[in-house]
C-alpha cells in the first residue's frame, strides 16, 4: 500500500510539473509572438495605418525608409525604375534628400536624370523626385518618371519650330515678290515674272496648310468610324489621276497592275490621301523619262489577310540612315529637291498615320541610284470588318463602361521592321 501511495504521489507531481511547463510555454510563445523582430521591423506593420493603401494605388514610385536608411516599403515600379537595390536606395541624391528630410523635416523637391539600366547606350531617365516626413521615424519618397513626357514636349516643340519655319519661307517670298512687283510696274515682263513666282510660292504655302490639316486630322480622327470597303483598284486609279499631270510633263511612264477585285476596310479619303501621297512622291524623286509601277495583292498572315499596295520608282534612292528617318514630320532626304518640287516634308508622315489607324503599317525598300518601293500594308476588308464588329459588339456587352483597349487603336511600325518581305523593286513594276 505505501508503495502504490508513493507512485500515486509521484505520478500526481509529475502532472503538476507538466501542466506548470506547459502553462509557462504558453506564455513564453505568446511573448516571443508580439515582440517585434529584425525582420518585422522592415515590414509593412510599422506604417502608419492606412500609409500601405494609399502606396499601393499610386502612379508614382513610392520608396519608405526608416531611420537606419533601410527600405521599409517600395513599390514595384521603384524596382523597376532601379532606385532599390539590396534593400537599399540606391540613388544617392535622394538618399541625401531623405536624410535632409529626416534631419529638419522640411519636404524637398528635385529632377533628376538618372542612367538606364540594362541599355548600354548611355540614355537617361528624367525623374522628379520628392521627399516627405512620414511621422516621426519615416521617410517617403515618391519619384515620377518624367522621361515620356520630356520626349513629347521636345517633339511638340520641334513641331513648332518646324512649323514656324516653314510657313516663314513662302511667306517672306511673297513679301518680297510683291515688293518687286511694286517696283517693277514699268516693265510687264519682270511682273508677269514676279506674278509667277508669286503663284510658285502662294500653292507651296496652301498645300502645306492642307497637310497640316490632314496630319491633324488623321492623328484625331477614328477612321473606322465610318469604315467602308473600299476597292483598291479605284485608290490606285485615284492616285494616278491625281498624279498625271506631274507626271506627263516629266515624260513618265505610269503603271498600275497587281491582283483585281481586292477590298480593304476603313475611310476611304484617308486611304486615297495616303496612296496618293506614295504616288506623288515616286513621281516628284523620279528623273524624267522612267517609269512608275503601283502593284497590289493578297497576303496571307497570322491574324487575318492582307493587302499590300506597292508603289515603286526608280529614282535617286534613300540612304540606310535616311530610311530611319524618312516617315518624321518635315524630315526630307534631300532638302534642295523638296522645295524644287514643292514637298512639305508632311506627306509620308501622313502615310504613316494612316496606314496605323487603320490597323496596318508602311515599309521602305530603297537603294541609292535604283530606286525606291514604299509597300502599304493593310488588313483586308472581311478581317478587319470582322474584327471591328467584335469589338464594338464586346464594347455593347460591356454597356458602354469603357473604351475598348484594342479598338480603333494599333502600334506604329518601324518601317524596316516587319513580318512581311518588302517587295523589291524590279518585282512589282507592272
């Protein structure tokens, strides 16, 4: 009995022991659980409520850093852009501002070009970069890529000042051609003169008027709007009327030939604007006495038919580092040659708006001294009428909410880059 008393009291301490263990355990877990470690702190528990929401539903890049400089939060633009690495910011002339910031608490705005990684060639990122205090251990950094936005403005700005110049030359020309006019009343012969030149230079300054409304407006418009077939044989007979003229009188030969019957969809002045501009350019670089061919046919391609309309010269050709450049607005190969034929610099940036409004692309195949062959390339009529009525029947579905990403819209081309072979130019001369 007194052995059987002593295992019952063993075994009753033993429990006691255990349950005590447990019960300290217990405790022990709860305390480890809410005391904050190393790698809490770099979490996003030490923002301040709500500062995790707002980071997350930004544009700009957001980077958090304590008071060690260590990242506490970062978005992952800012990854992207390159300002994190290794847990750290690693563009010194912000990690300078955010302890500036961290020192006086006074926000601090700067732009900044930063490299660009992973490129090799030496551009630059514009940014703008502001610091803020961010309570009372915090700092907040957000950084704005401004470098799209500087591109455009340059653009806008050469616009201008392309614009501005080339309105100033055949407007000053009448100004002095008038006052030659004045001075020449005497003599009918040199103001029959003057009057000519006048003319020369009142049609170069409406033509460049027109294109500048053109470029505008197949830059604004939405050409599938009041999209049609459109029979390419009749763009082709269009843009040679337009171009008979120049042509007889320099003696050349003009031929159409190609696949019959072919249709492409979309707006139809638009796409005889931008074909006829093809063929008066081949016309206005072509010596006297040569011939001009514009083709056309059926392509098979992924994702839907195509038409390409190929318009060939043999004229002066273009040079590899011009064919880079050649669809740029007010961009000429030869600058003398354009104002001797009237050239505005605006017709293959025309071209080029078209044919990508109109889901399609141009491309170049030149040679200096053989010639040139522009090929239009755009999506056949049944594709693109199909395609354009699931968009707008997606569009319906969605009860009108929001605009269709893909509708209306398609990515510009280089014209060198393609999937198509270009048609040389010894194969689509009629």
């Amino acid at each position: 009995m007194d052995v059987n008393a002593a295992v019952a009291a063993a075994a009753a301490i033993a429990g006691v022991l255990t349950g005590v263990i447990a019960v300290l355990a217990f405790r022990w877990s709860e305390r480890e659980q809410k005391r904050p470690t190393r790698s809490s702190l770099h979490t996003d528990a030490v923002l301040p409520p709500g500062v995790d929401t707002v980071l997350s539903v930004l544009r700009s890049s957001a980077v958090v850093l304590d008071e060690a400089d260590a990242v506490v939060k970062a978005s992952s633009a800012a990854y992207a852009l390159g300002l994190v690495r290794g847990g750290k910011l690693a563009v010194e002339p912000m990690l300078q501002m955010a302890r500036d910031t961290r020192r006086d608490g006074e926000i601090r705005q700067v732009e900044l070009d930063l490299p660009r990684r992973g490129t090799g060639r030496g551009e630059a990122l514009a940014v703008s970069a502001r610091v803020a205090p961010l309570g009372s251990r915090l700092v907040l950094l957000l950084v704005e890529d401004l470098t799209e936005a500087r591109r455009i403005e340059a653009v806008r700005r050469d616009f201008v000042a392309n614009v501005s110049h080339e309105l100033k030359t055949p407007v000053g020309a009448l100004s002095l051609l008038s006052e030659a006019v004045m001075d020449a009343s005497d003599d009918p012969e040199a103001v029959e003169r003057f009057a000519g030149r006048m003319q020369i230079e009142a049609t170069r300054l409406t033509s460049l008027v027109q294109e500048l409304i053109d470029l505008s407006r197949v830059q604004n418009d939405d050409p599938l709007e009041d999209a049609e077939p459109v029979r390419v044989d009749e763009l082709v007979a269009e843009a040679v009327d337009r171009c008979r003229h120049q042509a007889g009188a320099k003696q050349i030969t003009m031929a159409a030939g190609g696949a019959a019957d072919l249709r492409v969809w979309g707006n139809r002045g638009q796409l005889a604007a931008a074909l006829g501009n093809l063929v008066e350019n081949a016309v206005n670089y072509s010596p006297a006495r040569t011939r001009v061919g514009i083709a056309a046919r059926s392509v098979n391609a992924p994702g839907g038919d195509h038409i390409e309309i190929a318009v060939t010269d043999q004229g002066i050709g273009i040079s590899d580092k011009d064919k880079e450049r050649i669809f740029e607005r007010f961009y000429r190969v030869d600058p003398a040659r354009s104002r001797a034929t009237g050239g505005t610099g605006l017709g293959l940036a025309i071209v080029k708006h078209v044919a990508a409004s109109h889901g399609g692309e141009v491309a170049v195949w030149s040679a200096e001294g053989q010639g040139s062959t522009f090929t239009l390339r755009l999506p056949e009529a049944g594709a693109a009428r199909d395609r354009a009525h699931q968009q707008t029947a997606r569009h319906e579905r969605a009860g009108g909410a929001g605009l269709d990403e893909e509708a209306g819209r398609s990515t510009p081309t280089s014209p060198e880059s393609t999937a198509y072979e270009t048609l040389p130019a010894p194969e689509v001369l009629p």
